[in-house]
C-alpha cells in the first residue's frame, strides 16, 4: 500500500479523502534525521514543517511534496526538482484567515488592547479606561501592503472596503492594481503609510527587506505587521525602533528563528503583539488546506500532474522515473 507522509495531522475531512489512497503516516518528530528516514518509503509527502534536502535524494518512492498552504520556503525546491520529484502547493486558501489577522492585530495595536487589558485586569477599572486617551481609529489612514497576492488582495479590499482606508501596494506583479489599490515604489510606500503589512514571499530579493534605512523612513506613529516571513525583516534594527519610541508598535506572526525563545526582546514590549505563525490558522482554512493537499496528491497518485506544479521543469525525469502505466 502506497504511504502517505505527512509532517503533521490533517483536517478529518482530508484524512478521509486519502483514507481510500494509501496508507496516510504522521512524522514522528520533525528534525531532519527523522523526516529523512521515514520518507524512505513514502510516495507522497505533505509538508507544514521544513524538509531537509537530504530527504529527496534517499526517497526513490517519492513522486511529490506537496505543500500544506502556499509558501514553498519549507521546501528545498532544487532538491527535490534534482531528484525527480514533483512540488505542487495549496495558494490562496488560506488567504482570508491571514488578512482578517492583519486587521484584528491593527485593530488590537491602535487600540492599546494589550496594555489596557493588563492593567484593567491588575490596576482596576480606570487604569484601563485611561489609555483609551491615546487610542486611535483605523479608518482614514494609509495602509502599505508588500506584495500583492492573493494574501495582500484579501488585506487590500478589506481595509478599502471595509474599513475606508487608502490603499496602497507594492509588488513585483504587472498586473493591473485592483480597484481602489495604488502603486508605490517600496521607499515611498515604507514613508507614506501608516500601517505597513508584510505579505510577500521569502526570496533572495525580500530577505532583509524591511532594512534599518526603511525603518528610518517609517512614521513616528507607524505600526509594521509581518505576516510573510521573519528574515523580511531587520530584527536587530526593528528592535532598536521599538525602544526609542521611533514607530508606533508591531504586530509580528513570523521570525527568522521559530519557536521565538521565551527571552526574545519582542516579548518586552507592550506595542509588540507576537502570535506564533498562526495568522493562516483558522477551522476553516485548515479544511481548505487540508483538502487541497489531499486532492494534489490524489492526482498524482493516479499518475496526474497536480493542478498547482510548481516545479514543471522536473516533468520529463519524474515520467522516466514513474512510466505511465
């Protein structure tokens, strides 16, 4: 019976589509060592913790990684592509969850929910009640969104649509902007906006991205939401912003090194909202995920291509590797 490796459980609702497929298997741990070894035998992989390159050259079974989401920073795309086998992912799904997270941390940020919350729980009522003096609205400001996906577009036409806030974005795409969503260089974008939201891929290009020299340029009151990935980011110069009061706060759902050690500076500070890269994490989203990944792998394992191949290059070696039957 054909196995099924997957880093993590998956949504009962995809457990079931795969029930009939193959014999579906849960990474005893999730260090290098293991994965490598118990995809040994695997014909497909579905990934929501990073894989080692050295899973794919000692794999021969394996004919896809499939991500569990959209991201394909977890897997080591030039390995698996070396070896053969096929990358697909899941775009998209989970885009919503992410963008009513970037408003639900700008909310709880211009709001001072944080601090408020503390006080009113250990200082009494008025405590609480006194920071609202230094609360502000959301509607009416300028939102920087980098990157222009399908997780930057839900953030766009919520923030334009419901909440009235200007939009503006930049991102390597030509396509047109949507409704109600300008263009800016990433400078003029980092000096203009009042809210900047990270929603772009980790590559080459956006590695350190948000450098100290844009932090600089940031509103004295601006507050910085990650939600794309934590090296996008300048920690050390991010930090230094925070404690001189340089910009507003930050809402941060990713970073460079995870899990965040307990003792990191950002948990010092009472306008940092740290969450532990669950922005996508929704009830919802995870059937959504979950169902996408288990129909790319159903594809492939009736010898299809899945829908999202993100690596065709490697078609004409993984047919020589797996002949249609």
């Amino acid at each position: 019976m054909r196995k099924i490796l997957s880093t993590h459980p998956l949504h009962p609702r995809a457990t079931g589509m795969l029930a009939g497929a193959g014999r579906l298997v849960v990474a005893s741990a999730l260090d290098a060592k293991t994965l490598a070894a118990e995809a040994k035998d695997a014909d497909i992989v579905i990934v929501r913790a990073p894989l080692p390159p050295e899973l794919f050259a000692g794999a021969s079974l394996l004919r896809a990684a499939i991500r569990h989401g959209a991201g394909l920073d977890m897997i080591p795309v030039e390995a698996a592509t070396a070896a053969g086998v096929l990358v697909a992912n899941v775009p998209a799904v989970n885009a919503r969850s992410v963008a009513e997270h970037v408003v639900f941390t700008a909310l709880a940020l211009l709001r001072r929910f944080r601090i408020m919350d503390r006080d009113l729980r250990a200082k009494g009522w008025l405590a609480g009640r006194e920071h609202a003096n230094s609360t502000s609205e959301l509607a009416g400001k300028t939102i920087g969104i980098v990157g222009l996906g399908a997780v930057g577009q839900a953030v766009g036409h919520i923030a334009a649509h419901g909440f009235d806030l200007k939009v503006v974005a930049t991102t390597r795409s030509l396509r047109p902007a949507p409704e109600r969503v300008g263009f800016l260089s990433i400078d003029a974008l980092v000096e203009q906006s009042d809210i900047i939201v990270l929603c772009c891929p980790l590559t080459e290009e956006t590695r350190g991205l948000i450098s100290r020299e844009r932090i600089a340029r940031m509103k004295p009151n601006a507050l910085l939401i990650n939600v794309s990935r934590g090296p996008v980011v300048d920690d050390e110069a991010l930090i230094e912003a925070l404690r001189r009061g340089r910009i507003g706060g930050a809402a941060l759902d990713v970073f460079a090194t995870q899990p965040l050690p307990p003792s990191h500076p950002y948990f010092s500070f009472d306008n940092v909202i740290i969450t532990p890269h669950m922005a996508g994490i929704t009830e919802e989203s995870m059937m959504r995920m979950g169902v996408g990944a288990a129909n790319e792998a159903l594809l492939v394992l009736a010898d299809k291509l899945p829908v999202n191949l993100r690596n065709p290059e490697v078609i004409e070696r993984y047919r020589r590797r797996f002949p249609a039957d």
